[in-house]
C-alpha cells in the first residue's frame, strides 16, 4: 500500500463500522424500545396493537424478522472487517471504528425513524403516551440519529487524522 494511502487511513474498513452500526442501531431498538420497555412492536400501528394474544403473535414474528435483518447486517459487517484484517495490517486509530459505528447506529435511525415512523406510520417510538405525543418522541428520537451520525463521522474524521499521524511516525522512524 502506498504511503499516500495508508496516510490518508483509507485502508480502514469504514464500511464494516457502518454496517455493524446499523445492525447495533437495530438491535437496540428491538431489545430496549420493543421488549424491555414495550413502547412499541413492529406492527403496533399497522392495524396489530398489542391488545389480544394474535396481535402479540403478529408483532412478535415481524419483530423476530426484524432481528434476522439486524443480525444480517453485523454479519456483512464483520464479514468486512474480518477481510480487512485477514491483510497486511495497518495500525488505526480507535475512534475510526467507534465514530462508523456511530454513524451506522444514527443512520438506521434516521432511515427507520423516517420510513417505519413517519412514511408507513407501522409503529411509533413510544405509543405508551397520549397519540398527540408520538410525534414529539418519533422527532426525538430522528434527532437522536441526526446527532449521532454527526456526532459519528466528526469522531471518524480525527480517528483519520490520528492514524495519519501514527503512519507519519513509522514512516519516520522506518
């Protein structure tokens, strides 16, 4: 690889922190939003509130499939970075993989916040409080993805700085 390249921290997978991000993103919304606190299924505005055991058993087959998709996507994303490694390794800096994991998990809930909540209307983040408030919490939690994603790409950005700087150092020391 050349200096050039390996400078510019290019030969980081960013696209397997993303990948891993999203399916980290996915996973905490089933675990915490859909069953450990119930403030919603996947069905529970698309005709399935969770009222009768066959709406239950509805909204738990979708959201099982939606774990299948989570799991999908932390596989592709291990799958790359299990590439990635498997080569001539270079030293990269922490925050590379924090900050694409970051900006996976904003942007799963930017696309299912928009899609899921806003554009289908199948479930809403927390339809435990009055319907008049579903929109403050479905804006919550699009703003919470928008601040991550940010958040995620800014950590990204110094992480490729900092593994230019330790490429600098080797190439000085070599």
């Amino acid at each position: 690889m050349s200096e050039t390249v390996e400078r510019r921290g290019s030969g980081f997978p960013t696209t397997a922190g993303i990948w891993l991000g999203l399916g980290v993103g996915g996973f905490f919304d089933g675990i915490v939003l859909h069953q450990v606190l119930q403030w919603h299924h996947m069905l529970s505005s698309a005709g399935y509130p969770p009222n009768s055991v066959h709406n239950l058993q509805v909204n738990t087959l979708a959201d099982g499939l939606f774990h299948v998709m989570t799991y999908i996507f932390v596989g592709i994303g291990l799958a790359i970075l299990w590439h990635s490694a498997s080569r001539t390794h270079l030293s990269w800096s922490g925050k590379m993989l924090a900050g694409t994991l970051l900006m996976g998990f904003g942007t799963f809930n930017l696309v299912e916040g928009t899609i899921n909540h806003q554009i289908l209307g199948i479930h809403h983040v927390n339809e435990r409080v009055p319907r008049s408030q579903w929109i403050y919490w479905d804006l919550g939690f699009l703003a919470w993805g928008a601040a991550m994603l940010v958040g995620g790409w800014l950590l990204w950005r110094v992480g490729q700085r900092e593994t230019a700087s330790l490429a600098d150092l080797r190439t000085d020391h070599a």
